[in-house]
C-alpha cells in the first residue's frame, strides 16, 4: 500500500476544512462593515399602474371621436383630429405620459418645457397616433413606440448602491367597429 497517496487525502480534507472556515470569517469580519441599499421598484410599479389607467382613457377617447363619424375614405383625419383636440387637454393624460417622456431618442431633460401647450401636444399626438379607416367601416389606431426613461435609486443614497435604468415603451393598436358601446 502506497502511504504517500494516504496523507494526500489527509491533506486535501484539511485544506478544504481551512479555506471554509477562511471564507466564513472573511464574511463575517466584512459584513459590518460593508454598507450598502437596495433600490425600491415602487415606481416601476405605479408607472405600470398609470399606464393601465392611460391605456383606458386612452380607449374612451378613441371610442368618443369614432361615435359620431363615419369611418370612410378621408374621413380618419376628422376621427384624429377629433381625438387629438380632447388627448392635448385632458390634464391626468399629460401628467402620465409627459413625465419622464422618452422620445425620439430624447429622454425628458432635452425636451425640458416643450410640452407644456396644448397645440405642442397635439402636434405629438398627430405625430404619435396613426388613423386608418378599414373598407368595413372600422377603425384601426396604432400608437407608435414612445416610452419612459428614469433612473432608480435607493433611498440612502450615503450608502453604496447602484441606481437602475429604467426604460419602458408604449405602443399598442387598437381596432374599433361602428357596433361598439361608448365609454
């Protein structure tokens, strides 16, 4: 029997007992020392909640131009300008969707007071919202891709954290008939 490969295994069985305990008192010794917070995802969560909310009102305005037009050739610049006209002046519109606007690869701090008019928000909206008007009558509205862009950050900001890039896009289509009910 080869005595050298005994006091190998021996040997490998305190090492790995040694470098545990070594990890287990580095942690220990580190842990109070180290400060650090974590970031809260409470406003990702509201911004999901707004936008369900936006997304409602949304739908009750496209569905109040549409009632009482004709859905027909040349007719959906009416429909458009019908909606943008009530989109640029509902205030609770403006609070969710120009706060932290991202758009045109520009977030909100470029475009600092550019919405704060309504025909500025108009303009966004005829730039934003396309109209078509299908052969059977009905409406097919599509929202292009604009979005949101912030940052997270923990509440103490003394300790060591790492702030979070959120960016979060809106777009949607919908479709409307001349059968559907009003908001």
């Amino acid at each position: 029997m080869n005595k050298k490969a005994v006091f190998m295994d021996i040997y490998l069985v305190f090492l790995t007992l040694f470098m545990c305990g070594f990890v287990i008192v580095v942690f220990f010794l580190q842990s109070g020392k180290v400060e650090n917070s974590l970031v809260s995802s409470v406003e990702v969560l509201r911004m999901e909640d707004n936008v369900k909310n936006f997304e409602y009102v949304e739908r009750c305005m496209l569905k109040d131009s549409f009632v009482g037009d004709k859905c027909g050739f040349g007719e959906e610049k009416d429909i458009e300008n019908n909606f943008c006209d009530v989109f640029s002046q509902d205030l609770d519109v403006v609070e969710i969707i120009f706060v932290d606007l991202y758009y045109q690869e520009r977030d909100a701090t470029e475009w600092g007071s550019a919405f704060k008019d309504s025909v500025a928000r108009k303009d966004f909206c005829l730039d934003v919202y396309d109209f078509e008007c299908k052969s059977n009558g009905d409406l097919r509205v599509r929202r292009i891709d604009f979005g949101k862009r912030f940052n997270l950050v923990a509440e103490e900001e003394s300790k060591i954290n790492f702030p979070v890039v959120v960016e979060y896009s809106f777009d949607k289509e919908f479709s409307f008939s001349k059968k559907e009910v009003v908001c």
